[in-house]
C-alpha cells in the first residue's frame, strides 16, 4: 500500500502545470493584479513573454473578485482548493479570445478609428510590436469607435465602453550548446 501511495505522489508532483484547477504555483512572481477569471490572468499572461505561468487565487480569498499571480519561472504544484494554475507554454492562441467590458489601459504606441474590435484585433494580430489592444466603443472617445494598440499587456480593468485582447508571444525554448 506506500509504494502505491508513493506512486501516486510522484505522478502528481510530475504533472505539467496545464490548467489545474485547485493547486498552486507557489513562489516566482514577477507581478500581481485584480482579475476577475481565471481567463483574465490567463489571457494577460499569454501577452507578456516574461510570463512563464500563472496562479489565479479565486475570489473572497485575497479579495472580492480574485487575485493574479504572473511568474517568470514554473515553481512545483501543491494541492491548494483557492486557486487555478497553469503554464504559459500550454495557452494556445485558439483559446484566445476578446475580452468584452475590459479595458487595458496604458502602454499605447498607436491609436486609429476603427469600425468594429475585430479590425482592432486584426491590426494587433499584423503589427510585431503589439501585445495587446483596447477598442473603445462609439461616443466615448469621440463619435466614432477608437482602437488603441499596446506593447504590453496591462493589467484588465472592468469598464463596459471597451472592449480588449491580447496577443500570445511565442515562449522562449531552451537550446542545448
């Protein structure tokens, strides 16, 4: 019966910090935020190469509406019901998608009209320096809708005129000399 339980440990503590829900990634941050999901924390990381993964710690824990946690390394996972990890190298830009009431405000190196936040999304998706994108719905800004294009991704504020999204950066893979 230990050597089965023992297994059964090992196997655990060797999972790949996919999306776990209800284990932790202790340690390594680089960077903490209000987040509303676990989406959010998940898509901020996704836009930030420095990221290499993520704990979000659910809500009324840390706070009333949950808590991010951004690491630049992958700590080891431990067993904790308060929150959801992953790693970075397993976010798949299929899984992507455009933040609706979310502002990403700052870091903004361009800024034009843009008829609808799919044109926005588009001109991020083509330009290399983009990270992410806000798109500002009409009347807010000026009478038209505005796109604003970002070389980072910063932290998701809840704003109901905007709609954002971000960019997966490719994760750095170690080469061998």
């Amino acid at each position: 019966m230990p050597a089965l339980l023992y297994a059964a440990l090992m196997t655990l503590l060797s999972l790949p910090a996919h999306a776990v829900d209800g284990f932790n990634l202790p340690g390594s941050d680089y960077d903490n935020f209000s987040a509303g999901s676990a989406m959010l924390c998940t898509l901020t990381c996704a836009g930030d190469p420095r990221c290499k993964a993520l704990t979000w710690v659910k809500p009324g824990i840390q706070e009333p509406s949950g808590h991010c946690r951004l690491k630049d390394r992958v700590p080891t996972l431990v067993r904790d019901s308060y929150c959801h990890s992953r790693s970075a190298e397993n976010i798949q830009s299929t899984r992507l998608r455009a933040e609706n009431n979310i502002h990403r405000p700052a870091s903004d190196y361009r800024h034009f009209s843009s008829a609808n936040y799919q044109l926005c999304q588009k001109a991020c998706a083509q330009e290399q320096p983009c990270s992410s994108w806000t798109w500002v719905r009409p009347g807010v800004q000026e009478p038209n809708c505005h796109c604003w294009l970002k070389t980072s991704a910063p932290h998701p504020v809840a704003d109901n005129n905007c709609i954002s999204g971000v960019k997966l950066w490719p994760r750095s893979v170690p080469i061998d000399p």
